[in-house]
C-alpha cells in the first residue's frame, strides 16, 4: 500500500471456521494485482516489485500445500487485493502426503 498517495490506506483480516477447517482472509486497499498475474504472483522468482526477489509467495504457497490447504488472490473491492488461505480441520482427513506422515510420526 506504500504506493497509493491519495486515499485511505486500509487493511482488514478475518477469520471463519467451519467443518471442513478454517479460512484466514488478509485484504489491503492498494493497487491491486493485475487480473492476468494472478496466478504467476505464486511462482518463483515472479515478482512484480523493482526490489523484489520473488520468493515470498511461493513458499507461502508451499508451506500451505503440505498442511493441506489452498493458498489463493483476487481482487479487493473497490481496490486491492485479497489473499486467502484455508487449513483443513484436526478431523479432516490428511490426504497430503507430506501432511499425512507427519502426522504418523
């Protein structure tokens, strides 16, 4: 949001559980992500900033793979962006494997 001059700077994170596990919300009112690199901001070494090296997001993504969750953007409303995650619930069954033997040993 360092980018945005005019305007309110906001940034909210909620949180929701239900059976299937919990959902951690984390949104910002700055530029946003342009549509077409919404998926690519997850890869290494993409990055969209002059200074950045673009690891951080890749192994957010990673880390969130082996506990068996979902790691995702999109758009804030009415400018933004929103990233999400989810975590499965203790109960929900491990199908990961990595997740799944450590939760064996």
């Amino acid at each position: 949001m360092g980018s945005v001059e005019v305007g309110v700077r906001a940034l909210s994170i909620s949180t929701a559980q239900d059976h299937t596990g919990v959902l951690v919300a984390v949104g910002d009112s700055g530029p946003g992500i342009d549509p077409a690199h919404l998926e690519r901001i997850f890869e290494a070494f993409y990055t969209t900033k002059s200074s950045g090296v673009g690891m951080g997001l890749s192994i957010c993504r990673s880390i969130v793979d082996a506990h068996g969750g979902r790691l995702w953007a999109e758009a804030n409303k009415p400018r933004g962006a929103v990233f999400q995650l989810t975590l499965p619930g203790a109960e929900t069954e491990l199908t990961n494997p990595i997740q799944a033997a450590a939760h064996r040993a």
